[in-house]
C-alpha cells in the first residue's frame, strides 16, 4: 500500500473513529431521513451536543446531508455503508467465537 493509500484511509479511520459516528452513519443505513430526535433516538446513548458534533463533522466529510425530511446519508457516504455490509455477518461470528473462548477451561 502507498503512503498516500496509508494516508487516506488514516483520515477515514480517523473520521470513523469518533464517538458514535460510525453507529450514526449506521443508523442512517436505510435511505430514510431521520430528524434530529429520530437519529438519536436511533443511535442509543449519544448526547445532543455529541451528535451536532458528529453530524457537523459528517457533513463536512461529504458522508451525511440535511435535506427538507432531515438527514441522510449521501452517495459517497451510502458507498461506505455498502462496503461495510459485511459487517453484521462477520460481527455474529466473532461474538460466537468470543463466546467459544469463554467457555474453554
């Protein structure tokens, strides 16, 4: 890998790496707008502040939009979510796995 590849995907892992981004980017996985109470609601936990801060970073990021309906996920963003699909397949079989681990003496 470059060190230009090493460099973006820095800034991406850096961008994702935040508190709750990645769980707000999920929360929008469908298509649907959400409002501001709705996506919090939707993310679980996360404080008002802590989501204006997530969205504002987002939107900056082009990954997030604020349409008439509320917010979306953009193109970019939805392409991101695409190649992360493999996500909740490979999150159930790690738990699994995990599980094994602790119930080996």
């Amino acid at each position: 890998m470059s060190s230009k590849e090493n460099a973006a995907i820095g800034q991406l892992l850096g961008l994702l790496e935040s508190r709750y981004a990645i769980r707000v980017l999920w929360a929008l996985r469908d298509g649907h707008a959400q409002t501001f109470r709705l996506l919090q609601d939707s993310v679980g936990g996360i404080t008002p502040n802590t989501l204006n801060t997530r969205i504002k970073e987002l939107r900056e990021a082009g990954l997030v939009s604020h349409g008439s309906d509320g917010y979306l996920v953009t193109p970019s963003g939805l392409d991101l979510l695409k190649r992360m699909n493999e996500l909740p397949a490979f999150a159930s079989k790690w738990v699994a796995s995990q599980a094994r681990k602790k119930t080996v003496p």
